[in-house]
C-alpha cells in the first residue's frame, strides 16, 4: 500500500484540501473519469469544487463520472436518492454534461440487469481515475457491507441494520430507508487509478484504525485499500486521531 495522507484541521479544510486533490485531476486529465460517492462526507468537497468552477478555474466540460451506489426503488425524482443528491450538490451547479454522468438505476427491478448494465458501462469507461470513497461506521465502502467474502462486480446489496441506521438521518423514519441498493463493487473501486477517501470527526477514528492497520477482511471491506498501490486519505484531525 501507497498511502498518503492530508490532515485538515477540521472539515472545511479537509475538503478544500481533498478538492485540491480532485481539481488537480481534472486539470492533469480535462476528460477524466470521476468516481463520485455521496453522504456527508464529500459535501464540503463539493462545494469547493463548485466555488472554483464559478471563479472559472475549474472546467467540467470534458468530464465524465460514475457514481458508487443507489438506493433500490429510488429515482432521480425521489430527494433521497444519490441521482437526486449529485444532481442538486454538484452535477446542477457545475458545467458537466448530464449524459456524462452515470449513477446506477435504482428503478430498475431486474437486479442482474442492472448491475450487468454498470459493470460494462464501467468496462466501456475505462475504469476510474480518481475514486472518491467515504467510509461507513462499519466499514463498508459504496454499500459494500461487512461480509464472508469481498464482492467483486457490481450487485444488489441488503443494507446492514447499522447502515440503515446511520442514514435513517437522511430520511423521514427509519421505516422509509430502502432496505436494498446497488453498488459498485470491489473490484470496480480497486481498479481506479487514485483513490481519495475521505472521513472526519471522531466517530469515524476507530473504523479508520481498523481499515488501514488491522488485517485485510471483507468483515471491514475498506481495509482492502491496503492492497491499493495508490490511496489519498484526507481526514480532518479528530479521524486521523487513533492512526
Ligand atoms: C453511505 C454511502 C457511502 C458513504 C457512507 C458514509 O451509506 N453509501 O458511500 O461513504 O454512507 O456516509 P457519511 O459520509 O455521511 O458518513
């Protein structure tokens, strides 16, 4: 494992430093391939990156991107949904195409279609050049749960009780989380060139202890990226805390 690590102070300037991150991808490469997560975790990113668009130094004119996950049996109308969620904290403020932006269909019902359907639109894409990545309270990447063995494609995933949980935030009740998604996974994330996670604030310094110095298990599936030859992790102080 290559790993680098940018330590902000607090959020704010852990996401101006990872933005820094991605807004030197896309200068390196106009017509890169985004991988784009979402959650709390990038918000900040995002505005920052958004900020820099408006102030004409960053062009998303070229770029295309493909999103981890999405909740099954949401759409791009639903406001929970991760299409709705890109759509209204980065793709609407930003001069990327919409057809350059790719998130899976949580409409659609045929599990195996979908997730054939992501998989060669990934293949197609060349893979990711910078993978984005936030981490969950049990270690799950995308919404790739703890579990007997890592996954590898892209799949429909029954969201651990801690998951549905966590994002319970998001939604009305609890009762209103979708209880399935799709995600990319493994193997999609592994085969990004660069992958930038990003994690803070103190409850997120155990998990992030356990995936970069504990043993690679799929029980925590972000300690995988130990194995990644290239992995940024921008942290603010209090998730870096225990490592
Ligand atoms: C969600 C998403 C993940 C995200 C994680 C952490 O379940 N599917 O992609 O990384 O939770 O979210 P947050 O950044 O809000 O802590």
């Amino acid at each position: 494992m290559k790993m680098r690590i940018i330590k902000g102070k607090n959020y704010d300037e852990m996401s101006r430093m990872a933005a820094d991150v991605v807004a030197a991808q896309i200068l390196l490469k106009p017509n890169c391939v985004l991988g784009l997560a979402t959650g709390g975790s990038p918000l900040g990113l995002y505005k920052s990156l958004i900020a820099r668009h408006n102030a004409g130094e960053l062009d998303f004119a070229a770029v295309r991107s493909i999103n981890l996950d999405e909740y099954k049996g949401l759409g791009a109308e639903s406001d929970q949904s991760y299409r709705y969620f890109m759509n209204k904290n980065l793709f609407s403020h930003v001069n990327i195409k919409t057809e350059n932006t790719f998130v899976p269909n949580g409409l659609e019902e045929d599990g195996d279609k979908e997730c054939a359907r992501y998989d060669a639109l990934m293949a197609d894409m060349g893979g990711t050049d910078l993978q984005l990545l936030g981490i969950g309270h049990n270690g799950h990447i995308g919404f790739n749960e703890p579990a007997d063995a890592f996954s590898t494609g892209t799949h429909c995933v029954a969201l651990a009780e801690s998951t549905i949980k966590a994002n319970t935030r998001f939604f009305a009740s609890e009762a209103d989380v979708p209880r399935f998604a799709y995600t990319m996974g493994t193997s999609g994330i592994m085969h990004a060139k660069t992958v930038l996670l990003i994690a803070s604030g103190k409850e997120k310094a155990e998990i992030i202890k356990k995936a970069f110095t504990g043993p690679v298990t799929p029980q925590v599936p972000a300690s995988i990226l130990q194995l990644h030859p290239n992995v940024i992790f921008a942290g603010d102080e209090e998730a870096l805390s225990l490592l």
